[in-house]
C-alpha cells in the first residue's frame, strides 16, 4: 500500500452509509477534492475518511473552495484508484 501527500481544493465532505448482504453496515465519510494541477481529464479525487467524527472537523476547518492537504494510503483495483485518508496536513500559518 503506497502512502501519497494529496494538496487541491477542498469541495466538500459528506456521510454515507453502506450496507453489504451477511456484513455489517459500515458508516464512514466521504471528502471531495478539486485538483486544478492533475494531468487527468477528471480532476476530481474522492477520499474514503473511516473517523467519521472528523466530518464536524471538516465542516468547521475547511469551506468549499479553501486549500486542503493530506496524508492517504493509495490502493488501485482494475485502473481505478482509491483513497483512504491516514490524516489531515494542517496548513502552516503564514505570517503578513
């Protein structure tokens, strides 16, 4: 499992339920980042966020549009990439 630094825009995060046949429902956050400097003709990435008490932390931190970076674990599976954040980078201050 590779661990990448992912830096964009912050869209948005969101709560989802799962429920799979003979598994238990599984609950976790979904985070939406804008990256306006990938190669990729979709420049959207989707990260899975497994604290789901980190959504009130996103909500309050971070507003649509307002930078982003963090740490995640890469999988890929059938040329699809997928996101599992490890934590958030918080930005440093920058003093004027």
């Amino acid at each position: 499992m590779a661990v990448v630094t992912l830096k964009g825009i912050f869209l948005g995060a969101s709560y989802k339920e799962r429920n799979l046949p003979n598994k238990a429902p599984e609950s976790y956050v979904q985070l939406d980042i804008y990256q306006p400097d990938s190669d990729l003709n979709d420049k959207q990435v989707t990260i899975k966020v497994e604290d789901v008490s980190l959504l009130s932390t996103l909500s309050k931190e971070y507003s649509m549009g307002s930078p982003i970076e963090i740490d995640c674990s890469l999988n890929a599976y059938q040329n699809k990439a997928y996101f599992k954040l490890l934590r958030l980078v918080k930005p440093a201050v920058v003093s004027k």
